[in-house]
C-alpha cells in the first residue's frame, strides 16, 4: 500500500506540474513580449507621435466616414520603427438593395438587387397576402482599431523619406443589420427596419506605405495610403483603404 501510496503521489505531482507549465503558458508569452517591447524601447533612438485624418473607401461598400488615426512609438533605428495605434475607420454603409418586379404573381415573388451582402428569402400569396420577399443583411459597420506595426523608411533627400509598413489591425465594429419587405404590389419597399445592433472583432493584417516630410527639426508633415481587410462571420469579407494626412513629432 505504501509503495503505491507513493506512486500515485508522484503522479499526481507530474499532473500538476504539467497542468501548472501548460496553464502559465499564455501569460509566460504576454510577459515575453512585453519584455521584448521594453528592451527594443530601452534601445531605441527616440520615439515619435503622430495625429492623421483622412478618407476611407471601399469597392465593396457605398459610402464612407471620415478616418482619424494616432501613431506612437519607438524608433529601433534610424529608419526602423515600432508603431502602435489607434485608428477610427468612420461609418461605412451599403446602399439599400431595390426590389425588382419581373413577371410578379402570387406565385411569382418579387426579388431584390444589389443584396449580396444579405439573404433574400421569398414566399408565394397565402390568403389575404401577397407574395413577397425579404431582404436580411447588413447596412452599416463602424470599426476601431488598435494596431502593432512594423515601419522602415527609405532616405529619398534630406528632409524626405518614403516608408512601407505591415502589422496587425486588432479591430471591433459597431454592425447595424436591416430588414427589407417587398410585395408583389410593385410599389415601393413596403417596410425597412432595424432589425439589430451587434459587434464583431477579429485580427486582421494591415499594411500601407507613405511620405514623411520634415521641413523643420523634429516636426514632418505624414502622407500615407493603408489597406486592410476585414474578415467576420458577420458579414461577407470587406476590404478598405485609407488616404490619410497629418503630422508626425519626433522626439
């Protein structure tokens, strides 16, 4: 009895040594990059900030708000720098699809173009109701963003530089999903509603390039183009991008 007391004893011991390794696993890797953070922050040569708006636009959505963005960061090395940031994306929406009436009947249901960021359902006359079919799908999204990047600069003169960067875009959006009923009437869409408010996130890849003009010490003027794409079992794949302007201190 001793002797096995002994061996479950020091099996129990292995289990929670394993389950202790694996449970730490996680935080082990967060201490590990925040360390590796502070030591590349602890070499760099300066750091900056910097404050941009611009455009947002999309061959996949209508219409757009306005981007504002907020860099900051460590410069690694003179033309190698560590940046984080906050980036507002602004509304984007989807024109509403229109209903179309080819050949209407009570067994003939009306359809909708333009809804490929929806579902379509339809349904034939029934009693006192006429055909009729239904739009479900998404009509806005308004993502935010905190981003990690990677940014190396290329000398094109004194005072200007050309810079390409690629990183991560951690993102939320606030969703609106509508609903559509078109009936065989042939008139206009009979109802549209807000039929709920989510929020999706994910972790997509950003990456962009731009212009860095420094006409004065310290303080240079920042053009830049980024494109990311946001991918969510919310709504279909949709691609952005970006045209910003603003200025960058260096310090």
């Amino acid at each position: 009895m001793w002797g096995r007391t002994v061996l479950t004893n020091k099996k129990q011991q292995k289990r929670t040594h394993l389950t202790m390794r694996f449970s730490l696993s996680p935080a082990s890797a967060i201490f590990s990059l925040l360390a590796a953070i502070m030591s590349i922050s602890a070499h760099a040569e300066g750091g900056f900030v910097s404050m941009q708006a611009g455009i947002t636009d999309s061959q996949d959505m209508d219409k757009f708000g306005t981007a504002y963005k907020i860099h900051f960061g460590p410069n690694i090395l003179d033309n190698f720098a560590l940046e984080f940031g906050l980036l507002d994306m602004g509304e984007a929406r989807y024109n509403d699809p229109t209903p179309t009436y080819d050949d209407v009947s009570d067994t003939q249901p009306p359809s909708f173009r333009n809804s490929r960021h929806g579902n379509v359902s339809r349904s034939n006359a029934s009693g006192d109701e006429p055909s009729k079919a239904t739009f479900s799908g998404l009509s806005a999204a308004h993502p935010r963003s905190f981003l990690i990047a990677f940014r190396y600069s290329f000398d094109l003169s004194d005072s200007l530089r050309f810079f390409v960067k690629t990183g991560a875009n951690i993102w939320q959006a606030d969703l609106e999903e509508i609903e559509l009923i078109a009936t065989q009437n042939k008139g206009p869409v009979q109802r549209r509603v807000v039929s709920s408010n989510k929020k999706a996130s994910a972790v997509d890849q950003i990456s962009g390039g731009g212009f860095l003009w420094q006409p004065i010490k310290n303080l240079a003027l920042r053009a830049e183009l980024e494109t990311t794409a946001l991918d969510s079992q919310h709504f279909n794949r949709v691609r952005f991008q970006m045209i910003t302007l603003g200025a960058q201190y260096e310090f």
